[in-house]
C-alpha cells in the first residue's frame, strides 16, 4: 500500500536504497504506471514533475529495476530560464568569439605559409650544363646554330631523362598548344614551346578587359608554369620557317643588344598551334583587312596589348570631352565609338563598352557626357551574331535597341578616316547608299587572315591549295608534309574534307577481293555499307550525312540496277563534300584539336617500343593506333550587357542576370589553373564592390 504525500528524495545521486525500502516499491513492470499516477496525486508538483521522473530511475547492484539502479534526484531547485535577450547577446559574442578565432588563426597561418616562402640560404650547387649546348653544332641549309641540347636539359633527373626522347615542338601558346601539354604524360617526349609571348591569353574574357570590368593579369597564364608539368622547355622567340626533309625548324630572336639571331630547332613531331595574333611573324593569323583602306585608324582585340590600347584611348577621349576648350561637336565625335563587325567579339565588347558608361561614367564624369555618347555596330550581314540562333540574334538586336546602342546591318566599310567611318547600306528598295558616321574610337573585328609564316609552308607543298589557313587530313597532320612530322591546329589550319577524292582508296580493298579495277566495278547496298562504315572512320565530320545508307543508295541508284557504279558513287560522295563546313576558327576547336593530339601522341609513345621491337617505321602509324579527329561542337554563348544567349546544341535560350551569372561560371570553369580563377572571383567582386577604375596606364 502506498503511503500519501509527496515521495521523499534522495538528497545525493549516489546514495543507494536501503533494503528494507526496496520492498516497498513497485516492481519494474508497474514503473511506468506510478509515474503517470503521481501528477495527478500531487498536482502541486506543477510543471517540474516531468523533469524529476526523468531522472529517477539509475541503475543500483541491489535495485528490483536492474543490476545497478539507483535514484538520483536532487532536491536542489531547479535552474531559472535566461531571458530571450541574455540568450541573443549570448550566443552573438559565443559565436563572434568563434569567428575572430577561427579567422584570426587563418590569418596567422598564412603569415606562417608566407614566411616559408622566403630564402635566405644559398643552397644552390653547381648545375652540370653539356657543352653541346653552350657551343651548338652548325648545319642546315643556312648554315646556323642547330639547338641539340638546350641549356637546362641537365637541371634535374627528369629533364636527363627526357633528352634522349623524342622531341616535340610546339608552335605558339594558345589554346591549343595549351590543351596538348595538359594532356601529355610527362617524360614521353622531349618537349620544346617556342612563342613570342610567355603567357596563355583567355581570349574569351578579352573584351572585358577594355573596360576594366577584369584585370588584365586575371586572363593570362605563364606558360612556364604549363610546360613545366611536362618537364619541358620554353623559348621566347619566333619561328621564321621550317626546313620539312630535313627536320630543322629555324628560329629568331632577339638579343639583349637588340640583334636578330637565327638557329635551328631539330624536331621529330612539329605542332603548328600558333593563335590568333595581329602583325607577329610566328602567330597564326593576321586581321583580315577586306580591302578597306585606312586600317591604320582602327584598333583590334587580338592580343592582351591590344586591350590595354583600346583602354586607354577610351579614357582618353573621356578626359578630352571634359575640357572646357572643346567644342560641341568635337565632344560628340570624340564619344562616337565604332565597332566593325557583329561576330561575339565586336557584340560583347560593344556591351562591356555600354556597361562602363552607363554604370561608371556618371560617377566620376561631368553627367553631359553621358547623355552625348553613342555606340555604333556596323555588320554586313542581315543581323549580329549571325552564326547563332535566329531568335538570339533578334533577341540581342532587340536588346541593343534597348540599350541605345545603332546596330547598322546590311552594311559595308568602305574606308575608315582619322575621325569619320564610310560605309554603304542598303536601302528599302534595294540600293547602296553611302553614309558617314564620326568617331573617335573604332574597333575592327571582322576576321582573320593567313600570316608569312603560315604562307611560307604553303608555298613549299604542292598540296596546300587554301589561301587562307594550312590545310590538314583527319588527323590533323600538314597536307603534303612528310607522314606523321608536321601537325597543325588552331586558326592557321583547316581540316580537309574531301571524300571524293578518296574514293579509289575506299574502294580498293573490295576490289582487291573482287580482282576488279576499283574504277570499273559496281557495289550492291551491302557493300555499299562497308564503304560508307569506312568513309566514317576516315572522315568523322561526314557520319550526319550517313544514317540513312537505304535512302543513298536508291536516290543514286539512277539505272535502278541495284548496284552503284563508278560514277554514281563519286557523285553520291561529291554531294556529301558539298554538305560539310570548314570548322569554325574559336578556341573551342583549338582547344579540342589539342586534346586529340595529346592523347594521340601519348598512344604513340605507349607504342614505340612494339614497334621498334618489330621495326615498324613506315605506313600510316597514327590511323593504326588513333582515330580520326571529329569536332563536336559544344554550344556558343555571347555577352550582351546585363544579359547573356546561349546556343547549346540546338537549345537557345536567353536571359537577364542569371543568365549572366551562368555565363560567368562557364568560362570560370574554363580557366586554365587555380590562380586565374581566384583572380576572376577577386575582379567582379570589386566591380560590385567599389566599380571599374577609370584611369590610364
């Protein structure tokens, strides 16, 4: 029987029960059963109740409820709840507290880092340098210093034991000389970088750089650091022209007094991956003039050089507009900027341009200004950005118009003056007219155009027909080279489609089969999809135009024989070559065209030894161990002030500021290393933060 009256506490939660009072209390099974029956028993306990049941039981040695129960239950008072503002001031200055230590220890580990990064000792030693390389061998037919051996062949174990690979030059440090040595494995070649420039440019992020929306050193990258993945080697010189029979690359440079020195580089492999570059002998393009006269007048974004220019002359004529001795119409003129051509260049330099004065000038510039500035885009075609989606190129037209910036379509320059532009258009009913617009500022950017370096291989082979890049086979080796030595990719090169004239090549194994002149036999539709299964492997760009082999076959059936002869097939093949485009010149296809080389040569070097091991040093050895190089096109996207397009395999879409913001992660993802993205990160916020600085250097 239960007494009355509240229950007696222990006062200590290690006091143990007695014996006697362990038989008073309910069994384990009926504990649930009194904890509810005591509230209702004594309703004075109120709300602490709860919180004492929940600490009775314990386990004791001697306890009915266990092995070890025991019952600590204090009859101190429970502990009064803070205020919610106690509670608030609290927790700020807990987790203040937390964040000052954190922060402050980050801070003092990047001191510590910091300081490690500094020497103090001279520990260097004397590096063993070859005397082939401090007094090279001449020969060649000029007679020059032929490089061997470079002077940091012996730096290191690595660099020893690349001497004696295969060497591998590479031409230029664009993107896709960049995409080859990220592939490469280290050590399977010797490889040399020869560039004018000692940096990788990200073309891309170009116009934003006039501006000041990006610093120019958040877009390039030294190209040391690149090559030094590979344990290569770089030289900062331009390549003048190339000796093919006998394997000699010669080179220029420029001597510390200014004087102009040849040699020769030896190679096994030569890449040809110049980039575009304005007015260099070693690049791989030249702008494309068109025939306009007065070129002289215009500024081009090629080169970062070149971004640096163009910011200046526009904060330049900024400042002149503001002085108080210059006229009206002087003012007007000098804030007239003109940009030739409606490609995704002169689109998003155009806005980045429209972004500055519309954001920054009213800050800092007289307001006059802005209300006088005008920003002009000539393109010869029916609308910009003509290469994209229809509705994006009316979208982006549209968005100009919103913006105030003359798009002038269905026009051509005729003649650019130091301080006008002439150009025609089309009238409403057809006709040419001639107009003029003043301008203080002009950029052209209509196009490339195949440089003296790239002319001078031309003209050595008999194959190389194009008068404006190099052309290639499938696997991108220079057309009339000697097999497997001489690659090109990038701008100065195209790839060859010519499947007709290959045909008797298709044919021969079958007619071989057949004991027939491949000319003079006809194939069934069967073998008809054995041929066309071959011409995909040999032309990957033409596998669109081969799905349905049922239709060809009947459309060019025109006996209705059920084979196809000679002739039938050159025309079935011929209308195939018409279908397929040159590739387009962006760095995308560069970029791609690098990667291939790169996995195709380490598959070489994977192979050498079973091939030297069998002595197998002719035939076609980059078909027996690579594909052939197909370009799949990604997409293409295009800044437009505030706003952004995207043309991703047939998907278009556009967009206001989310759309900028994807726009910006793609090419932040793009970036070459770490550092650039960092650097990327740092420039928008501080565009956001404080602006873009408006001021000459």
């Amino acid at each position: 029987m239960m007494r009355h009256g509240p229950p007696r506490l222990l006062a200590h939660p290690s006091t143990r029960v007695s014996q006697p009072r362990l038989q008073t209390w309910p069994r384990y099974q009926q504990y649930n059963a009194f904890c509810k029956h005591l509230p209702r028993r004594y309703p004075h306990l109120g709300h602490h109740w709860p919180k004492c049941v929940k600490t009775l039981p314990r386990f004791a040695p001697h306890s009915p409820f266990g092995p070890r129960l025991l019952r600590s239950i204090s009859t101190k008072p429970l502990p009064s709840r803070r205020g919610p503002v106690f509670r608030f001031f609290y927790r700020f200055f807990a987790y203040t507290g937390g964040f000052i230590l954190v922060a402050g220890g980050l801070v003092l580990a990047f001191f510590i880092y910091d300081a490690s990064t500094y020497r103090e000792d001279l520990s260097y030693t004397d590096i063993p340098v070859s005397t082939e390389a401090l007094y090279p061998r001449r020969g060649g037919p000029k007679n020059l210093p032929i490089a061997d051996i470079l002077v940091d062949d012996d730096d290191s174990p690595e660099n020893s034991r690349s001497k004696n690979k295969p060497k591998l030059v590479v031409l230029g440090s664009g993107w896709g000389s960049v995409a080859l040595l990220k592939q490469l494995n280290p050590e399977d070649y010797h490889v040399t970088v020869v560039s004018p420039v000692n940096y990788f440019l990200f073309t891309p992020m170009l116009p934003s750089a006039t501006v000041g929306t990006l610093e120019l050193r958040s877009l390039v990258e030294p190209i040391r650091r690149i090559v030094q993945r590979v344990k290569g080697h770089f030289l900062r010189a331009e390549a003048v022209n190339v000796e093919l029979s006998e394997r000699l690359l010669e080179v220029m440079q420029t001597d510390a007094n200014g004087e102009k020195r040849h040699f020769y580089l030896p190679y096994d492999k030569l890449v040809i991956g110049v980039g575009e570059k304005r007015l260099s002998i070693s690049s791989g393009s030249t702008t494309n003039p068109h025939g306009v006269s007065g070129l002289e007048n215009c500024y081009f974004l090629k080169d970062i050089e070149d971004a640096r220019q163009i910011r200046n002359k526009i904060l330049q004529n900024l400042e002149f507009a503001c002085l108080p001795t210059t006229s009206d119409d002087e003012r007007r003129r000098l804030l007239s900027f003109v940009v030739c051509g409606g490609g995704p260049t002169g689109v998003e330099f155009a806005a980045e341009l429209f972004d500055l004065l519309n954001e920054d000038l009213g800050r800092t510039f007289p307001k006059i200004l802005r209300n006088e500035i005008s920003v002009h885009v000539i393109q010869s075609r029916g609308h910009i950005l003509n290469t994209y989606d229809e509705a994006l190129s009316k979208y982006a037209e549209e968005r100009f118009a919103h913006d105030q910036v003359e798009v002038l379509t269905n026009a051509r320059v005729k003649e650019v003056r130091p301080d006008k532009i002439l150009f025609t258009q089309k009238g409403e009913k057809g006709e040419f007219i001639t107009k003029e617009l003043p301008m203080g500022f002009c950029l052209w950017s209509t196009g490339v155009a195949q440089n003296a370096f790239c002319k001078r291989i031309a003209s050595k082979l008999d194959n190389q027909t194009n008068r404006h890049a190099l052309e290639t086979d499938t696997h991108l080796r220079l057309n009339g080279a000697p097999l497997g030595s001489v690659y090109a990719i990038g701008d100065c090169s195209t790839v060859q489609n010519n499947i007709a004239d290959h045909l008797v090549s298709f044919l021969r194994t079958l007619a071989y089969e057949k004991g027939k002149d491949p000319e003079k036999m006809n194939i069934t539709f069967k073998e008809w999809r054995g041929v066309a299964q071959r011409v995909k492997k040999r032309f990957p760009q033409a596998s669109d135009h081969l799905r349905r082999l049922d239709k060809l076959f009947e459309q060019y059936d025109k006996d209705k024989s059920g084979t196809l002869d000679f002739g039938e097939l050159h025309e079935l093949l011929l209308q195939i070559d018409s279908k397929l485009t040159s590739l387009p010149a962006t760095a995308q296809r560069a970029h791609q065209q690098g990667q291939y080389l790169g996995r195709k040569f380490n598959k070489l070097a994977q192979a050498a030894p079973g091939m030297q091991a069998n002595e197998m040093d002719y035939g076609d050895l980059d078909d027996a161990v690579y594909k052939a190089f197909e370009y799949k096109h990604l997409g293409s996207t295009a800044y437009i002030g505030n706003s952004a397009v995207f043309d991703i395999n047939g998907l278009s879409f556009s967009g206001g500021l989310l759309a900028v913001y994807l726009w910006r992660s793609v090419y932040f993802a793009q970036s070459v290393s770490f550092r650039t993205r960092v650097l990327l990160a740092m420039d928008w916020s501080k565009r956001a933060m404080f602006g873009r600085d408006l001021m000459n250097y």
